[in-house]
C-alpha cells in the first residue's frame, strides 16, 4: 500500500527554520514495518505537488496548520485519495477535522496507527481511532531516512519524555496527554543516539526534561560519558538545586529553553506558574545557568491581565541586559485544548473564535481583547520587542560577551540561530494562514 506522509506549513510558502518533524519518522517506521511503500513531503521546506495519488494520505495537523491542512485534505480527496488526520489539534477537535478527513487519529499514534491501517486495508476504516497514552515507550521507533535531502536547519531532534508535570493556563500539553510524564527506556535512547554523527548538536523535544529527578538523573548519567552537545526546554525549578545543574553542564547541555513567560508576580498566578518565582530572582538563575556554560533561550508571553507596554519593556530589557542568547516574545494564543481559551471564550473575549481557519487571520494578528491595552498594541508591541531583539547591534552585544564561559562553537550556534530568527520573524508577520481562495 502507498502512503504519503504530510507535514503542513502555516501557508503555501517556505521556511528556512524547519526542523525534522519526529512524528512523521514515527508513522513511518511504524508503516515500513508492516510491508507498506512511503513518500513524505514538508510543506515547509518543499512545494508539494497540486496533484497527488496514493492509498491513503495523512497530515499532521497543528492549530496554526489546520487551514493549509484543510485545503489540501480537500484537494486531494477530490482526487479520489483517502485522507487521515493526526496530531494536536484534531485531538482536540475531531469533529472539525472530519469535516475534510475519512479519518482522525486522537492521541499519539502508536498502536492506533497500525489499527487503522489494517482497517484500512480490509475495507473497514474507522472515523476515530484513540491512543492509548497510559503505554510504555519501549516500543519507540523512527525512520529518519524520509528527512534525508531536505532542508532542515543543522540539528538533530531527539525525544525521551511525553508530557509534562505542571498544567499552565495557556498550554494544551497537559490536555493531550494527562497521565502524566512516559519515559523512554534509557538503553534504547541510548542506541539511537548513538547512530547520530559523533558531533551532531541534538537538541530534546520533550516539553519538559525535569520530569522528575529520577528520570532526570537517569538521563544525565547515561549522557555524561558520550561526551555529546546538547539542548532541552526545562522548566525554572531545575535551578534550585545546583548539584542538578553541574550535572547538566557534565552531561553536555549547552542551550536549556526556560519559561521566563513573565515579570510580574500577578501574570504568574493567572497562568498557573507561580512557582516560577520559587526559585528566586530570575537574574539569579540566568547566571546560574551562564556560569556554567549552558545558554539561554528565554520565552515571555503577553496578554495576561496585568500586562502594559510596560511590562513588555521590562521584559525585553531584561532579556538584552542579561544577555540572553535567544528569546521569544510570544502573544498569548489561545488554542483548543488549553484553560487560557475556554477562559477567554467564556468571557467573551476571543476576536475570532476560529482564528486558525479564518479566512482574514494573518501570522502576528491579534486573537482576543486584553485588559490593560488594545489588542492591536499588544500585537504590535510583541513584533517590535521580538525586532529590537533580534537586530544586529543586539545580536553582537550580547552574542560578543567575554564574560560568559560559553564555548565558542555554542556561540557559532547561537550567531546562526539569532541570524535566522531575524530573518523568519519578518517573514512571518502578516502571513495569512493557508491558501488565499
């Protein structure tokens, strides 16, 4: 049987900041298993062909995918093709999604997407087939030959955990997976990193590496004598305790992303996080963090209630004066699935209920109202704080520091990361989502 895998951009252009989609070398793996052929497009570094024709074709859907995954389901299926749906936002919105698919797959995808395909082979298919995320990962499996000659940024994307601890206000994780944190079997982690180039920078998925200390210490342990260059995303509370981070540092982190999200104690509280100030002085742990080699991808988020232009400001001045060496200043996105849009809609607060498959949405508009500016400042303020950020003179003051003890290939990495988000965020802004019809 002849599948093809899709993974969707925002709209029908290209990006140069992709990185390998591991959803798609799951599903195929899994597929090569039993006997089938693949093809696989990344509609975010490649045209996909107008017109296409397999046994089945399946996307993988995001919220700010869904109406480019929309068009092209429907496309193809006018062809006579037979059309699947998987990922985050038809986990939440299945009904949505069969409105242009035969077939959503709600959950993660392994032991569902070997029952759909014998489904579907047999003449049976199913409109909804259920992960069961309570499963172990000791079946994990990625062909990652499908991402050979494409584009992608020079990394390697790697995943030990599923899920995540905490419940943010304005995260869907917790929402998809529920059951708490799955950790794969450290052997076969480290099997496959092991087939990795000796000197590829690789960097976690996981939403959360401190999942717990346990699963933490037993990664570190295992990473330690390989002598590999790393990143993760870890939430803030790993720098209570500075054993945990030295052996960060000795297992070979060299970029760890934290959830600054805010400065002001109040937004903390609305969002979930206010053990976010825990550990003390955000300063504290950014020095914390640089003194032992490991740089900084900070993010911060507005359009909490007690947010100003001010708060923006002080945002983006402390990330410049601490020399952060990456940064996002996200506008709150209310996505299906999180407490932050069941909360806005309730209020009444959302622009477009359905922004994601609006026709007049572009990247960057505003999405609901917020308390203490207009929306339309609050959008505006995010762009011009993540500009100033990201312009040159900013990337060589902090980027060029000779006070930190970071290493100059992760300063190469950094240089090539900040170069690329000046470029993409410009792009970015004010693209519509989709096709225009």
């Amino acid at each position: 049987m002849k599948i093809i895998l899709i993974r969707p951009n925002m709209g029908d252009y290209r990006t140069t900041d992709a990185m390998p989609p591991l959803a798609m070398g799951i599903l195929s793996a899994r597929a090569l298993d039993l006997g089938h052929e693949i093809v696989f497009y990344d509609d975010r570094v490649e045209a996909i062909p107008d017109e296409l024709q397999a046994d089945l074709i399946a996307l993988s859907v995001e919220t700010f995918t869904a109406r480019r995954s929309y068009q092209l389901a429907d496309r193809y299926r006018a062809q006579g093709n037979k059309v699947v749906m998987g990922g985050y936002h038809p986990t939440f919105l299945p009904d949505e999604a069969l409105m242009h698919a035969d077939s959503v797959i709600i959950g993660d995808a392994e032991g569902s997407w070997e029952a759909l395909l014998q489904d579907f082979s047999q003449g049976r298919l199913q409109d909804r087939y259920y992960g069961d995320h309570s499963l172990p990962l000791d079946d994990y499996r990625i062909d990652r030959a499908i991402f050979n000659g494409k584009k992608y940024a020079p990394v390697e994307l790697i995943q030990y955990t599923r899920g995540c601890r905490f419940a943010c206000d304005f995260c869907s994780i917790h929402g998809f997976y529920r059951t708490g944190v799955r950790a794969r079997p450290i052997d076969q982690l480290k099997a496959e990193l092991l087939t990795l180039k000796p000197n590829k920078f690789f960097i976690f998925v996981d939403d959360n590496l401190f999942g717990n200390r346990k699963i933490l210490e037993s990664l570190l342990a295992m990473l330690k004598p390989l002598k590999k260059r790393w990143g993760c995303q870890i939430s803030i509370d790993v720098a209570r305790n500075p054993e945990l981070l030295d052996q960060l540092a000795q297992a070979g982190c060299r970029f760890a992303l934290i959830g600054f999200e805010s400065l002001n104690a109040e937004n903390l509280k609305q969002m979930g996080k206010s053990w976010n100030q825990a550990v003390g002085d955000y300063e504290q742990v950014v020095k914390a963090l640089h003194s032992r080699g490991i740089s900084i991808y900070g993010t911060f988020v507005f359009g909490y209630d007690q947010d100003t232009e001010a708060t923006i400001a002080q945002s983006l001045d402390f990330a410049m004066r601490n020399k952060l060496e990456i940064a996002n200043f996200n506008l709150l996105t209310p996505t299906p699935g999180s407490k932050l849009y069941d909360r806005l809609a309730s209020e009444g607060r959302l622009i477009s209920p359905q922004w994601w498959i609006d026709a007049d949405y572009h990247y960057g508009d505003p999405i609901f109202y917020p308390k203490k500016m207009a929306a339309e400042q609050l959008t505006a303020q995010c762009f011009l704080a993540k500009k100033k950020f990201y312009s040159y003179p900013s990337i060589i003051r902090r980027l060029l520091s000779f006070n930190k003890p970071t290493k100059w290939l992760d300063k190469g990495v950094a240089l090539l990361a900040n170069i690329i988000s000046h470029r993409e965020i410009i792009r970015k802004q004010g693209k519509a989502l989709g096709e225009k019809e």
